[in-house]
C-alpha cells in the first residue's frame, strides 16, 4: 500500500486545503511562474526540447554566417574575403557546427517535447538527467565556439578531421584542441540523452501502448537514440586518441612513428555513416506523421514502415568504407562495401514507396507541412538514387594511360 502525504497549503486564517494525494516517490514538477530563472532549473521535457530548439536554431544562424563567408570567399576567383588559414577554419567550423551543434539537437528536441506525449508518459525516465544532458550540450557548444576567441581559430582541418591535417606540424593553433574536446563534452550530452529516452519508450508507455502501437516518429526518435549510445563511444575513442597524440605526443596516426593515418578514418566513419541515419531518421519520422494527417489516410504499411527504420540502423554500421574508396583499401573491401551500400537502398525504398502509397487516393491538403514533407520525399529520392550510383567502385587505375591513335 503506497504511503501518501497531504500537507497542508495555507491560504489565509482559518482557511486551509489539502494537496490531491499522490504516491511518495513520484516525480512531480514544481509549479512556478514563466520567468527565465524558471526556464534555467527546468526539467519539465517540453521546455527541454524548447531550449534545445532555440538553442539549435541560434547555432543554425551561426553556421549560416560561416556558409555565407565560404561563398562570398568562392563568389569570383582570387577572392580576398577570407585568408586561406581562415578560409579552412570557417570550412571546418562550419560543417561541425551543422552537424553537432543544428541538425542533433534539432533531432533532440523533438525527441524531448514529442516522446512522452506519443507514448502518453507524464514525462521522461530521469527528468533531472533529460536537464543535465541539455545544460552539458550547451556547455559543450559553447566550448567549441571558444576556440576563435582563445585558441588562436578555430579547427582547421575539416570537420571530419582527417590525419595528418590535425597533427600538430600541420595545425599548431589550439582549435583541433578545441576540437577534440568540445567533440568529447557533446557526445556525453547526447549519450546521457540517449540513455534517458530509451528507457522512457521502453519503461514509461501507457497501458496498451505496446511497442508495435507506437506513431512511427517514435520509432525513428528511438531508432536514432540506439544508434547514438552505440556511435558515440567509437568517436570518444578516436578524439582521445586525437588528444593524446597532440597533448601528449603520443604517435596514434603518425605514420613516420609506424603508425596508420587510416585508423582515424575507419573509427571516424564507423561513427560517421550511422551518423548520417542519426540525422535523418527523425526527419522521416516528422514526414511519417504529416503525411498521412494531410492526405487524410492511414500511413501504408506501417509494420513496413518501422521494420525497415530498423533495417536502417543495422545495416548503417556496415557501409562506413565507402567513404574511403580511395584510401587503398583493397579491391576486396571496397567490393563488399559497394555491395552493402547498394543494399542499404532497398529500406530506404520501401519508405520512399509507402510514403507515395499513403498520398495515393487520398484527400491532400497541400499545407505548407505537406509541402515540406513532399518536397522532402522527392529530395530524398533523388539523393537515394545518387548513393546507390556513387556505390559503383571504380577499378584501381593502370600506371599507363592509352595514347591517341590520331
């Protein structure tokens, strides 16, 4: 029998009310004004996905800045907007801060304002935690941004990193530095995340809720969460590595100290193309839950629908070569890697063709979320078509090229 507690709120003299009861133990969020302090100790899972969508779309501006530098740098040749050492660090910053500080959080807010509500929980697993994890991504953000105001620039060797461009020989500045840490503070950010929201869809569904119940945003949102619990550590160990080899002198990818460049690309991709899921995977979910609302029709195949969102997440961990065909791998990993790539299209087919079969016939409104979603399947389609093409391996050219016979 669970033990309850009615204290007493006192109003006035002589007039006193008592709480509704409540179980001890259950969380129950304080009640208050809509301050800004109120907005700073939240852990209300609807204000945490605000703040991580203000938070992501002040940080999509700022990369819009860093993407409005490039062009003008390339708008005519010998452009003067940009020194080339600036050049690649806003190159570099530019991409990580699409990547990790607009498009993840993005995804995270979603997550934190939209799971509870589809699954008909009061809010997520561990609430103070869901705040941490914010509060922790901020700070991460931040940090990186750092960089340009005391670490002599930012990064300057792409957002992928790559060794030997991030040795200290190539890049003296403390941006990798930066770098290499922020990178570290975000992915705890995410990891604790991760952690929180999976155990909320698994734990915390309303009676009848059963997994195969749940909107397929959910499903996606959840999808992801596995990837990142399972991707994140794998980058960890490459930016200590990194770390280590800059602060430390150790020789990790050195290959004058026999060590192999190519170790950081296999771990960077191996986080990298589930990376790429991570990022859509909640767009297909959002897509998931517009398009049967504005074509007035039930989602077709919707036990298609989360079993190929699965698909995707398996089958996203064993196509990360490809994005080293030109590494001198060997004809053999780039074979079974073009393969994997090739197949990796027949999930993200079948949601591509439930999606159209969902329109067929059905009553559309042509909101501007329909407009969205539509335009999203089409781009999709044509990017998907192009994957599959840039599967194809080309053969290892010969030494001697033929001369013309004219």
């Amino acid at each position: 029998m669970a033990i309850t507690e009615k204290p007493p709120l006192e109003i006035g003299p002589g007039d006193a009310v008592r709480h509704a009861e409540r179980p001890l133990g259950v969380f129950t969020r304080p009640q208050g004004g809509r301050g800004w302090r109120d907005w700073l100790s939240t852990v209300d899972h609807k204000r945490i996905g605000i703040l991580y969508g203000v938070s992501a779309m002040f940080f999509f501006l700022v990369g819009g800045v860093e993407a409005l530098l490039i062009r003008l740098q390339l708008a005519a040749p010998d452009g003067s907007v940009l020194s080339a050492d600036i050049y690649n660090q806003v190159y570099t910053m530019h991409g990580v801060t699409m990547v990790f500080l607009f498009v993840m959080p993005l995804a995270a807010a979603f997550a934190n304002y939209f799971i509870p509500l589809q699954i008909g929980a009061r809010d997520v697993a561990f609430p103070r935690l869901n705040a941490l994890s914010f509060w922790i991504w901020l700070s991460g953000a931040i940090f990186l941004n750092t960089s340009w105001l005391v670490g002599g620039g930012g990064a300057d060797c792409g957002w992928f990193c790559y060794s030997t461009n991030s040795g200290v020989a190539f890049s003296p500045s403390h941006g990798v530095d930066f770098y290499a840490i922020g990178l570290q503070i975000l992915g705890i950010a995410s990891l604790v995340s991760a952690i929180n929201l999976i155990v909320t869809c698994l734990n915390l569904r309303a009676p009848g809720m059963t997994l195969m119940r749940m909107p397929v945003m959910t499903w996606m949102l959840l999808i992801t969460q596995f990837l990142l619990l399972f991707a994140l550590p794998v980058i960890t160990v490459a930016l200590f590595l990194l770390m280590f080899d800059r602060l430390f002198g150790a020789q990790f990818f050195n290959p004058d100290a026999g060590a192999d460049p190519l170790l950081w690309q296999h771990l960077f991709w191996i986080f990298g193309h589930p990376e790429v899921y991570i990022l859509i995977l909640p767009a297909f979910g959002v897509v998931s839950e517009v398009i049967p609302t504005f074509s007035r029709k039930p989602l077709f195949g919707y036990e298609f629908m989360v079993f190929s969102g699965i698909a995707i997440g398996f089958m996203g961990w064993g196509v990360w070569a490809h994005h080293m065909f030109v590494s001198g791998i060997g004809p053999i990993s780039v074979a079974a890697f073009s393969l994997s790539t090739m197949f990796i299209a027949v999930p993200t087919g079948v949601k591509v063709l439930n999606w159209l079969a969902t329109m067929w016939g059905g009553k559309l409104r042509f909101t501007v979320a329909m407009k969205f979603a539509v335009a999203t399947v089409a781009m999709f389609t044509i990017g998907g078509l192009s994957g599959v093409t840039h599967s194809v391996a080309r053969p290892t050219p010969t030494t001697s090229w033929p001369t013309s016979t004219t």
